[in-house]
C-alpha cells in the first residue's frame, strides 16, 4: 500500500509538471500574440508622440503584468514546492510587485492616450472592471506582504486571513481574464477588418490563449494534490497559498 501511494504521488507530480509546462506555454503565446498584434498590425509602440501607438502598450503591459506575472506569481508556490518557504514568499511578492509595476505604467499609458486625443475615460465596462480589479491586486499585494512578510502579525491573524488571501488571488485572476477578453473585443471592434484575415485569426486565437492560461492556472492553484507540502520546521499551519 505504502509503495502504492508512492507510485501514485509521483505520476500525480509528473502530470503537474506537464500542465505547468502547458500552461507557460499558453501564457507565453498569449504575450508574444498581443506583442504582434500591437507591435505589427497595429503599428508598434510610442510614449507621448504618437497616442494611438502609447495606446499599444496598454494592452501588452497588462497582458504581460495581470495575467502572465500575476498567474507565475501563484505559481511559485506550486512549482518550487521543496525550497524553504521564506525564499518562495518572497519570489511571490516580487514577481506580484513587478506585475502590479506593469499594471500602472498601463494604465498611465491608456489614460494619457485617451487624454491627448480628447476622449473619455472610464467609459466602458472593460474600464470599470479592469480599474477594479489593478487597485484589488494592489490592496491584495499590501495586505499580503503585511500579514506574511512582516514579523509583527501574529499565527493567529495569519491563519485567519489565508483563505482570504487565496480567494481573491484565484478570483483577481479569473476577472483579470474576463477583464482582457472584454478589452480585446473592445479594440478589435474598431480596428481589425476583416475578422476573416490574419489579424482577425490572431486576435481570436490571443482570446483563446488567455482563457486556457487561466482556466489551468486555476486549476493548478486550486487542486489539493498539488498543494505544496509542509516542512516540519515550518509554521504548524499553512500558508503555502
């Protein structure tokens, strides 16, 4: 029995490397997609000079900062399960504070764009959803690195806010999906013509993309059996996320 369980364990861990590896390979796709997109179809990129190419970097930057970073940020905990869990906390912190960085520039990046062409901003449900969810992740970073990176919140309080935290880690994701799959239909509505060509055929595939790179993510961070297991030097609950 016990070299059952054994067996079964490590077939379970090798299907997990290969849905990790799926998934980066989903999520990198999707960043080298928009990267095209913007970068060939619709004109390459721009800081000031050119607001329609400023715009550009809008949605590569959130792609590449609330979706790709965000997702490798939940990650960590599962891919780097046997490193001690002071190092992971910190890798998760860091690839979140670089992700929420990406974040703002692109929504400076949008807002400055609409701003010098004279349009509106906040319009839209892509606008309200996507604002939502930045300042979300950005309180979900801070109340994060409070409880867990800092030595003056108690067990107690750690325990009481981890399902808190994963919670709104694995929703924020999930909106922060939603949310680029409303701005790219947004933007190809105006923009791409015909739907039946190559930048139509990108952008669907770009949808697609994403929705494979989060719906796995989620899976990965949500399954028990992948969860990371707890060292005995380790706090005596979890807060391996």
């Amino acid at each position: 029995m016990f070299f059952d369980n054994v067996s079964k364990s490590t077939a379970d861990l090798r299907f997990f490397t290969w849905l990790v590896v799926l998934a980066q390979v989903f999520g990198v796709l999707a960043v080298v997609m928009v990267a095209v997109w913007m970068g060939h179809f619709q004109g390459g990129f721009a800081w000031h000079s050119d607001p329609d190419h400023q715009f550009n970097l809008h949605p590569l930057f959130m792609i590449l900062g609330m979706i790709f970073l965000y997702a490798d940020g939940i990650l960590a905990y599962r891919v780097f399960r046997n490193d001690r869990k002071v190092y992971i906390k910190v890798l998760h912190a860091g690839i979140h504070c670089v992700a929420l960085i990406f974040a703002v520039v692109g929504l400076v990046a949008v807002f400055d764009a609409h701003h010098s062409e004279g349009m509106p901003n906040l319009y839209s449900l892509h606008s309200w959803l996507g604002l939502f969810v930045v300042v979300a992740f950005g309180l979900q970073w801070l109340l994060g690195f409070a409880a867990y990176l800092t030595p003056a919140v108690g067990i107690a309080m750690k325990q009481y806010y981890m399902p808190y935290h994963r919670f709104w880690g694995a929703t924020l994701l999930a909106l922060a999906g939603v949310t680029a799959l409303l701005g790219i239909t947004e933007n190809a509505i105006f923009k791409v013509s015909p739907w039946s060509g190559p930048q139509g055929i990108l952008v669907n595939l770009l949808g697609i993309f994403i929705t494979a790179f989060v719906t796995l993510v989620i899976y990965l961070v949500t399954k028990e059996d992948y969860r990371r297991p707890q060292a005995p030097e380790e706090d005596h609950f979890s807060l391996a996320g």
